[in-house]
C-alpha cells in the first residue's frame, strides 16, 4: 500500500464539484483508493463519502492506494488536490 | 408590499409571476416477501440506470446552454446514483429488511441527510442533491414529476422557494423573463443560472411565494434586489420594460448563400407545443411518445391517443406532428418483469412486439386515424434492419385492413425509420426502398458505433460525435438515401451544437430536428456560413483519422478567412 499527505489548497475545500473531479480520477485505477481525514477513512470512489469527510481548505488529508496501480493512482490524486482540482488560479 | 433580498442579477421588469410550488414527496411503504427480493433489486437497479441516462442527457443540455462550469452538478449527481452509499445501500436494505425499492432509498437518504447535517454547513448544503436524485429516482419507480410546465404566451417571472438543477435543466428559459427564489444567496447554482442567463434575479426574498400568486404582475429590481408585489401602486411603472416575446424567425433556416435548410422541434410532452411554434420551428420532427407509458402495466387508450395527436397537430400545422413509436423496455408492459441485462442491447420497441402488441396496435391506430385530418408522421424506433421493417409494414397494412372494415376513417401518414443502429445505417439504401422516409438518431447511433454509454463518466469521455467512424457513417447514409431516394432528416443533440448542425449539413442533410431552445442557435450558425464552405470543410476532414468538433471548426474557419 501506497500513503502520502496532501493539502487542500482550494477554497471551497473537498466540495460537489472537487469530489466529483476526484471520484472520477480515482476510478480510473483499479487500485483501492482511501482518502483519511482527522478520524475518518473514506473510499476515493464514493462522492458521499468524500463529502461527509468535510474536509475545508487547508486540511492535511491522506491519500492511500492499493493495488496494481498504487503508484501512478497515489501521484496522479495526489497532483489533483494539490492543484486545487484545477480551481485555484495559476500564478 | 415591497420584499426584500440578495440582488444577484440586474436589471428592472415588470412581468406576470408564474409560481412554482413543488409536490409533497409520497413514498410508498410495501414489505416484500422474500422470493421477490431479486425482482425488486433489478427494479431499483433499471431505475437507477435510467436515471443515470436522463441526468447525461440534462447535463448535456446543460452544459450546451448553460457552458461546461455549470455541468458538473449534474457529474456529482450521476456519482451519487453509482455509489455504494447510495445505491449499494438501498439495494442491500430491500433485502435485508424486505422492503420496497422507494421505502429502502427514502431510509438511506434519511441517514445520509442526518450525517450531512452533522458534517459541516457547507456539506449540509448537498443534501438537495440528494432530494434531487431521490425524487428523480422515486419518479421512474411509477411516482410523479413535480410539473414545470410554463403557460404560453407572454414571458413570465418565475417565482419559487428553490430550484434543483434537475428542475432548472428541465426548465424553458426563453420563456422566463425574470427569476425570484425564497432560498438562495449570491453563491448558489440558481444564481450562477441567472448570470450565466442574465437574467434579472433576486434570490434570499424568503416570502415571495407566500405573497404572490400566479397571473399577479410584478416588479423585479436586480440591481436593487427587490420585489414589487403591487408594482403600480409603488412605483412609476411607465419606464421600466415589460416582457414580451421577440418574434423568432420564421420558415426554413437559410446558409448564408440561400440554401434552406428545415428545422424542426424535438418534444417530449404535449406541453412542449408552445415551445415549438414560439421557436420557429417547422414542425416536429420527433415526440418521443413514452411519456404516455408513465401508467405502468397498462396500453394507453386510443381514443385517448388520436384526440392528443390531433390536438397536437393542429398546433403545429401545416407543418408535421413526427411522433416516434413507443420505444419502450420490457418493465413498461409489466412494472414487476425484470429488465434486460443490458437493457440497451436488449428487449426494446419492437422487439417485444408479440408482448406488447396491444401498445403498438393501439398507437398505431390512433396515428392512422389522426393522419386523415391532420399532418402526421410516424416514426419508428430501433429498426434493425430489412427483417424488422417488413414486419413493421406487414403490422400497417394489417391495421389499415381493420380500420377498412370497421369503417373508420384513416389514412397512411408518412412512415419513416429511425436510423440509430449501426447495423441499420449499413443497410440504409435496402431501408430508403421501404420507408417515405428515415431519420439519423445520433445519440444512441453514435452510442452503439463506439459502444460507449455516455451515462457512465468513466467512459462518457469516449462518447465523441466527431468520431471519425461516426462522421463516415453519417456520410454513407447520406449517399444511401440518394441512391434510394429517400427523404433524409437528422435528430439528436449532434443537430443542436453550431459545429455538429454545420458538419451535418456540409455532409448532405437538409433537415434537422433539435430541442427548441436551440433552434435559435443553428439557425444563426446556418446563416453565416455558405453551402459550398460547409462542404469543403468536410471534405477536408472527413479522411482524417484525427477529426474532432475543433478540427472540423479549423477547417471551416480556414476556408472562411480566405473569403
């Protein structure tokens, strides 16, 4: 299994439409995908379960991965967050 | 009285108020016995399937009217539909506790409401999605759709507590001159909506459908944020515009060197009508009859069907009522039966003409009938190919014979086949020899071409119009109905973009049926481009192996620059 921490960097934190973004990403690996927040752990697959994290903007989350492709899956969710699901703007 | 709130879009007008009141959710409470279980799973999962594919569908037309910002509301409710929350969950408590499919999803979107309320505010704003997808959900199970139909006439100003995006999506903007909510602040999606629309709206005003009432004018300040109940009495009315409807324009669509091009109406509900004349449609070029399969289990009466087709015609005349035959899935003849495993690929229209045949008899006869005093076409759906068409055409004549000797009056309207199977687009000339008619359904042809079901966001990136495949499909079908001399129309979402309507047309079609807020749009498209660019853009591209929309745009804009 695969694990790095992340932050969330856009505004609104992990709402609608950054949880739907992720979802998306997540399942195009075949891998598990795992997202922790504070005491709760949520499938990466699961749009509900993602919003009931309520992970807001700055939150330390981990992601995790498992499976055949745990590695290109942890770095490609992990860039997703990091970029702010393509909402922050570039400087 | 003056009601105050959030000014989220400017502008002042004066306009009748249409208030929309939703319907109290009803869910029915049934125990199951245990043998049922399987039944009632398949009967959730065909439901949530369709609701998958209907939400697809308001996110395309969203997204088309709207821009792709506003889309993804519609992304998360189509991932909700597919959750292990949401669905696995239902769908293991109808066997758990033997419950029916509408009590098993009102218990987990119970849960599910309580633990998003716990979460965080922001969060607990989701909860309308989830309302929204329920209530979706529960109305494929056989319950009601709240109805927003807009009255005819003059543009209204739409009053309600809130909007869903499924209610807003399924909406007629050109006929909403104003917006007014009780709920809602700058951030929400209705108004996003309204800018997006420019629409004058004031959201947050919390009493107007408590102090308004359908037909009363009113008063909407979008740059003060207020409603004027009784506008007269409060304000100087004589210098702020009223509503009205600008005269769309008429008759065929011209390219800009004067070829016309026929644009017709997509409808989905006898209130759609108005729609379809204030759009400039020529007629409609496609009902698509189901909705008159909502009484599960039972054939629709045709005494029932010739009075609705007549009414709708002569609304319509002298252009033509096309209204597609039943295309309907086994669980629309019994609500219990289970459906297909896939049910795109499985029992549907005439297939299950020997179980069904008292739907097609039924509508059949009634379009028969109605076709001796008004404009009919007959549509039929998911033909095959030439085994299916004979058997179709053998029903006709059978039916004519029956009328003939009861002494009823009838006539044969122009009978067309729909073209969305690969199969039948490759035998489209053997197909042109039998019908008046055919017509390219785009969304399902280019659905099974690519074998993408664009309700799944896991591969609904693979759903491309452009295709290569498809563009060369679409031009053999083309050079088909030539050959067989057969009138040739296009409906699908692909005839309602400017690029798809362009492409279209440069391959050969001259006729385009489209939802009618879109109408608008090709034609203005149409009119400024030439005939002869049209085609050399597609010439250009249709060897290509990387066609896509943008390059065939390129193309076409090339050939333009060089004017």
């Amino acid at each position: 299994m695969k694990r790095k921490t992340v932050r969330v960097v856009n505004p609104l934190g992990f709402h609608a439409r950054a949880a739907a973004r992720f979802v998306a990403e997540a399942s195009r690996f075949t891998s598990q995908v795992t997202v922790v927040f504070k005491d709760k752990e949520m499938d990466g697959k699961s749009i509900l379960g993602l919003l009931l994290l309520a992970a807001p903007f700055q939150a330390s989350i981990q992601l995790r991965a498992e499976g055949g492709d745990e590695k290109e899956a942890l770095r490609a969710l992990a860039a997703l967050v990091a970029a702010g699901f393509g909402e922050v703007a570039k400087r | 009285m003056r009601l105050s709130g959030f000014a989220i879009a400017p502008g002042r007008v004066l306009g009748k108020a249409f208030v929309f009141r939703r319907a109290e959710r009803q869910v029915p409470f049934r125990n199951i016995e245990r043998a049922a279980a399987p039944q009632e799973r398949d009967r959730l999962q065909t439901a949530l399937r369709a609701a998958q594919t209907e939400l697809a569908d308001l996110r395309a037309r969203l997204s088309r009217e709207a821009g792709e910002a506003h889309a993804y509301l519609f992304d998360a409710q189509i991932l909700m539909l597919q959750d292990p929350l949401f669905a696995g969950r239902s769908l293991t408590l109808i066997e758990e506790r033997l419950i029916g499919a509408e009590w098993a999803l009102s218990v987990v979107c119970d849960e599910l409401r309580r633990l998003f309320a716990r979460a965080s505010a922001v969060i607990a704003e989701r909860s309308h999605d989830l309302d929204d997808v329920l209530d979706r959900v529960l109305a494929l199970l056989g319950g009601t759709k709240g109805d927003l139909v807009l009255p005819a006439g003059e543009k209204i100003v739409l009053i309600c507590e809130d909007l869903k995006p499924s209610e807003a999506a399924e909406i007629d903007w050109s006929r909403v001159g104003a917006f007014v909510a009780d709920h809602g602040s700058p951030t929400h999606h209705m108004a996003i909506l309204a800018r997006s629309r420019a629409l004058p709206c004031v959201l947050g005003v919390r009493t107007a459908t408590a102090h308004v009432a359908s037909e009363a004018m009113v008063l909407v300040d979008g740059d003060a944020g207020f409603v004027d109940t009784n506008p007269s009495a409060e304000t100087r009315t004589d210098e702020i515009p009223r509503l009205t409807l600008p005269r769309p324009a008429e008759g065929p669509a011209l390219t800009e060197d004067g070829v016309e091009i026929v644009l017709r109406a997509n409808i989905e509900f006898p209130s759609d009508i108005g729609m379809v004349r204030d759009a400039g449609a020529m007629g409609v070029g496609l009902f698509r009859s189901e909705y008159l399969l909502s009484r599960q289990g039972r054939a629709p009466a045709e005494d029932a069907q010739l009075e609705l087709y007549r009414r709708l015609a002569l609304a319509v005349a002298p252009h033509p009522l096309t209204v597609r035959t039943f295309d309907l899935g086994p669980e629309d003849l019994a609500p219990a039966s289970p459906s297909s495993p896939n049910p795109a690929l499985g029992l549907r229209a005439f297939r299950l003409l020997s179980r069904g045949s008292d739907y097609f008899r039924g509508q059949i006869r009634a379009l028969l009938r109605a076709a001796d005093e008004v404009p009919i076409r007959i549509l039929f759906p998911f033909v095959g190919g030439v085994t299916e068409a004979d058997e179709i055409l053998s029903l006709v004549e059978q039916l004519e014979g029956e009328l003939r000797s009861s002494g009823r009056a009838f006539r044969r309207p122009l009978l067309g086949a729909m073209i969305e199977i690969p199969s039948a687009a490759l035998v489209a000339e053997s197909l042109g020899r039998k019908f008046d008619y055919l017509c390219v359904g785009t969304n399902d042809l280019i659905q099974y071409t690519l074998a993408v079901d664009r309700a799944d966001p896991r591969v609904g990136h693979l759903y491309a119009p452009f295709h290569p495949a498809v563009v060369r499909l679409l031009d053999d079908i083309v050079t088909a109905s030539r050959a067989a001399e057969v009138a040739l129309s296009v409906c699908g979402e692909m005839a309602a973009s400017r690029e798809g309507a362009l492409l279209l047309v440069g391959l050969g079609y001259r006729e385009l049926s489209m939802a009618p807020s879109s109408i608008r749009l090709v034609r203005e498209a149409l009119a400024s481009s030439r005939l002869v660019e049209m085609e050399q853009a597609v010439s250009r591209v249709i060897k290509s192996d990387s066609l896509s929309a943008d390059s065939f745009a390129c193309a076409l804009a090339a050939i333009q620059g060089a004017r």
